[in-house]
C-alpha cells in the first residue's frame, strides 16, 4: 500500500520508513511560527520549560502583524515582549512593523518554509504553506512553546480527502477562492475535521501559487487539520528564488490510500460568496439576490497577494468607490506593497476612492483598521465571517474574491464584476 | 477527577471568535479574559456562570482560530469541563495542553436539558444527569492524551523529557 504526500512527510520528519493514518508520532519541525496575540503566551510558557535557548534561532520566527501598528498600549506590550524575546534569542526571522508582512503571506515571499517541510504555527491559517507541498498545521501557544525548546511536536497522522478539481480553465473571475468555498460550501465547516485536504487535478495544476496559497490557506474553514498541493513546476519556479536551504518533493503514490476521494467540475463553478455567518453558507453569485454593503475588504493571508490586487485593479479601473460604501485594501507584505506601487495600483485604488494600508491582519479578525458598527455590513476577501468576527456581534461578514468584492465596492452591494460596465 | 455542576448548553459550530472575541485578545490575563467568555455567543454569559458549571456544546466546539485564550478564558470563568459532540481539532488540543477537562459525547449532549445538575466523572468517562438519573458514557481519551494528562500538561510532559 502506498502513501499520500502528507504521510511520506510526517515519516520522514518522524525517522520512520511509514505512517499510518490514527498513528501518534513525535514530528521533528522545521519552522515554529508564532504572531503578536499567540506568541507572548507561549513565551510565557516556554520560560517554564526551564531552557535557556529555542532549539534553533533560525527557525522559530516571530512576526508581529495582528495589532500592529500597534493599536493601544496593550498591544504595544504584547509587541514589545516578542522584539524583547527576540533581541535575547538572537532570532534571524523576526520582522518588525515596517519590514514586515501578514505572517501567511511573508514566510512562503521570504522562502523560509520549503516543500517537505514540517511546520507548525500559533495562528490557524498556518495551513496556507501546505500550498508548497509541506505539511503545516496551527496550534495553540502552549504547543508552540514545546516546539520552540524541544525542536519536535507530536501529531496525530491524520487521513486524507482527496479533492479532484476536474477541467483545464477556469470560468471568468473564477479563482482559488471560489474552488475552495465551494468545497467548504459543499462538505461543511467541518467535513475534513482532523483530515488532510489534498488538492489536486488539471485546474489546481493551472492554477498560480497565489491562488494556490488562498486554498490551502482555507483549509481549516472546514475543520482540517492541514491542506496540501503536490509541488510541480509551478511551486519549483516560485521556490527556486527565495529557498536558502535544501528542500525536499514529495508525491502521493498511486495506491496510497484516503478516507475519500471527492470530484469537482470546475465549468460548474461560478464565483462563490459565504453569508454570515460560517464559511460553508456558500451561495453563487447569481443566487445572492440584492445585499447592500457599508464596507469591502481586500486583502488578509488568504487574499492579499500580488494576483489579487492586481484583479482588484482591473476591476476598479477607472470607477469610483459607491458613496455609501469604505473600501480598504491591505497588502499582504512590503514587498507587494512596494510591487503594487510599481505597477500604478495604488494610483487606481486611491483614485477610486479606496483607502490603501500598510500590512496588517487588523480588520480581519476585528482588531483594527476597519471595525464594523452594530447592523453594519462588509464583503471581504478574508477567511471567517463569524459572529462579530470584524466588529459588532450584530454586524455581518460575505466572504468573496477580490474581484467580487471590488465589483461590490463600486455598485454598492454584493454583485458579479461583470455587472460593472 | 470528579466535578459536579449546572449545564450551559450551547449549538453547534461555536468558534472561538464567540468565545472570546479578538477584540479582548491584547491581553492574556486569564481573569480579565473570563470577564468576556462565551460573549458573543450568549453576552449574559459571564455574569450567570458558576464556579463548577459545565458547558455543553453540539458539534464542532471551538472551530476557527487557534487562540489557546479560548480554553484558557473558559477554565478561568470557572468552567469545570465542556461535553460536546465534536470539537475543532485546535482547541481540543490546546485544552489538553492547559488542563481543561474536555469531553466528548453525543448521547449525554442530547440527554442534557439546560440548567440540568450533571455528574461527570472524568477518568472513567461517565457523565450522569443528576436531574434525570440517566447515565452517559463518553469517548475514550487516547493513551497518549491520558499520559499528557498525568504528566501535568505539555509543559511539564517535555520538560521531563528534556530532561532525560
């Protein structure tokens, strides 16, 4: 019997020749990630393990973006307690607040996580380097301060769903986005709970690395435990640039074995939208009827890459931003920042009326930068539309893609990009 | 160990942003986050749990972020243990990890009735409805948990290890 790419990572990270899916292993890791909310307590329980140094100070890697700028004072503090552990530890990836980016976004930029990597992460949306071809799964802090002194964690193996996306093109303003809120949509918040999600078939191979990150970067809206693309060209182009260390590629083998096996026509898919408020509350765009909007988000680890704002971009060109409605844009890194700037985007988006931020994940989880009032409502290209998620527990989140959420931004509710005339 | 309390019940699907949202996460005082737990999914929460209560979830408790300050708020409100039918995979580690008893059951989660006084008895996995007299059992914890568990938590597990 054969073995998923997931399992052949989790043995070799393990020093077994094989794994079986329900198996407890001790994993080595090969990056422990932690950000500005998660961090400071796994700090504190690390200093409790009673060793004075992280197993490897190249990498743990500590990045402060979930209030940062920092919003108050105690934001500023929790900031302060990871530059501090950081300087003592002599870390060579930590990021501050200007050379910095959304964590999901900047590790995979930077190639400090690789194909065949174990990874693991204080944030849940750490699943998003499974689009490298590494396993990569969020934990908690006191899991992520194990992991910073002992240099191991321990892993459940998980089995795997296989998910076919079947068809070479994908229909207009369709993206990775939309192929995975479908899936969401169609098995449930929690259909691959405790599983690997892995994703393959002639639409994943088209598809860039970016909408391949805000696949895998979803993974956990349906429960999963990790979400994975095998590496092809695609990924080595990407990876080839920025990998300052070896790396290793893994496949599934033909007969390897998985809990089930699931099949997508991609010509069936049109843009997606989730309603409030879980993430498989997925609706076509066709079917959304009339939803007014008070603000468009785009941006976050799941959309705020160089193809999305360039598909904001062309979706914007020469419109204006409807009266009633704010619409901020986040840049996932500096260094899209910067590209974006290049490319004469923030010239569109300013002149559509757009509000354009330095890196943050600050509206998304409700921190900062773009908070909704009681009865407010926003389309986002982010990852949860949970009650209260970006604000007032009585205000409500759409998922989308950013061509959607631009399209809605200018018409003033939820529509399809090709409405904008 | 043994705990003894009122039932909380709650649906399914609670993720973590209800149970303590990301607005209160620039601390990670455990008293101040008890003050806002379960908030946005009942905001009277707070000021109606008891010392010793128990929450008891449907499926998928605790889905979405990885905030460990979710067990944490839940164990400092005074929470004894939670039933629920399924949990995020997340948080039933990270309350390992912290020492939040954590059971799973779907007979007992549709036997309990809210307000209900219920028995738990966690090292035998025996919940009993002390208001109805009737007597659930729930999954077994993983050896490998339960050795966690004795140990003291994560922390305390892999300082021996490390030690050795």
């Amino acid at each position: 019997m054969g073995m998923t790419i997931t399992e052949k990572i989790l043995a070799a990270h393990a020093g077994k020749d094989r794994v079986e899916p329900g198996e407890l292993i001790n994993s080595k890791v090969d990056i422990v990630l932690g950000n500005d909310v998660t961090a400071p307590v796994a700090i504190k329980e690390f200093e409790k393990i009673g060793v004075p140094d992280v197993f490897d100070k190249e990498k743990v890697v500590l990045i402060p973006d979930h209030f940062t700028p920092n919003k108050d004072i105690k934001s500023a503090e929790q900031a302060k307690m990871l530059r501090e552990f950081a300087k003592k530890q002599g870390l060579t990836n930590y990021f501050e607040v200007g050379r910095m980016g959304i964590e999901h976004c900047l590790l995979p930029e930077q190639g400090i996580v690789l194909p065949g990597d174990v990874i693991i992460g204080a944030d849940s949306h750490t699943c998003t380097y499974g689009a490298l071809g590494a396993f990569s799964t969020g934990s908690g802090s006191t899991d992520m301060a194990a992991a910073m002194a002992a240099g191991e964690a321990w892993f459940k193996v998980p089995e795997s769903i296989k998910f076919v996306f079947n068809g070479e093109e994908l229909p207009e303003w369709v993206g990775g986005k939309d192929l995975i809120l479908y899936a969401i949509g169609d098995i449930g918040v929690d259909g691959a709970l405790y599983e690997a999600m892995e994703f393959t078939g002639p639409a994943i191979r088209n598809l860039s690395m970016d909408g391949r990150f805000t696949m895998a970067n979803m993974a956990v809206e349906a429960g999963a435990k990790s979400g994975i693309i095998a590496p092809d060209q695609t990924t080595v182009d990407y990876v080839e640039a920025r990998a300052k260390r070896p790396y290793k590629i893994y496949n599934s083998d033909d007969d390897a074995k998985y809990e089930k096996v699931i099949e997508y026509d991609v010509a069936d898919i049109e843009p997606q939208v989730a309603f409030p408020h879980l993430p498989e509350n997925t609706k076509p765009i066709s079917e959304v009827g009339t939803v007014e909007i008070d603000q468009a988000v785009i941006g976050s680890c799941t959309n705020g890459r160089m193809e999305d704002l360039r598909i904001a971009a062309k979706v914007l060109q020469g419109h204006e931003v409807h009266p009633d409605v704010r619409l901020v844009i986040f840049p996932g890194t500096q260094t899209i920042y910067k590209q974006a700037m290049k490319e004469g985007l923030f010239d569109i988006f300013v002149d559509a009326g757009a509000a354009v931020s330095t890196p943050t994940c600050g509206p998304c989880l409700g921190g900062h930068m773009g908070i909704l009032a009681k009865g407010e409502r926003a389309i986002a290209t982010t990852n949860r539309n949970f009650v209260g998620r970006m604000g007032h527990p009585e205000s409500e989140v759409y998922l989308s893609n950013p061509a959607v959420a631009a399209a809605s931004a200018i018409l003033g509710r939820i529509v399809s990009p090709q409405e904008v005339k | 160990m043994e705990f003894q309390g009122k039932a909380w019940k709650f649906g399914a699907d609670v993720d973590t942003d209800a149970i303590i949202p990301a607005r209160y996460l620039n601390t990670f005082d455990p008293a101040e986050l008890a003050l806002h737990c379960m908030e946005d999914a009942d905001p009277d929460f707070p000021n109606k749990v008891k010392q010793g209560d128990i929450i008891v979830a449907d499926k998928n408790f605790g889905c979405g972020s990885s905030r460990e300050h979710a067990p944490i708020c839940i164990k400092a409100a005074g929470v004894s243990c939670v039933i629920a039918k399924s949990y995020g995979r997340i948080f039933y580690r990270n309350s390992f990890n912290i020492g939040l008893p954590i059971l799973e059951s779907p007979e007992a989660v549709d036997g309990i009735t809210e307000g209900d006084e219920i028995k738990v008895d966690v090292d035998n996995g025996v919940i009993y409805n002390v208001t109805t007299g009737k007597s659930f059992k729930s999954t077994a914890i993983p050896p490998f948990m339960q050795e966690l568990i004795d140990a003291g938590g994560l922390i305390n597990f892999v300082r021996g290890r490390m030690k050795r």
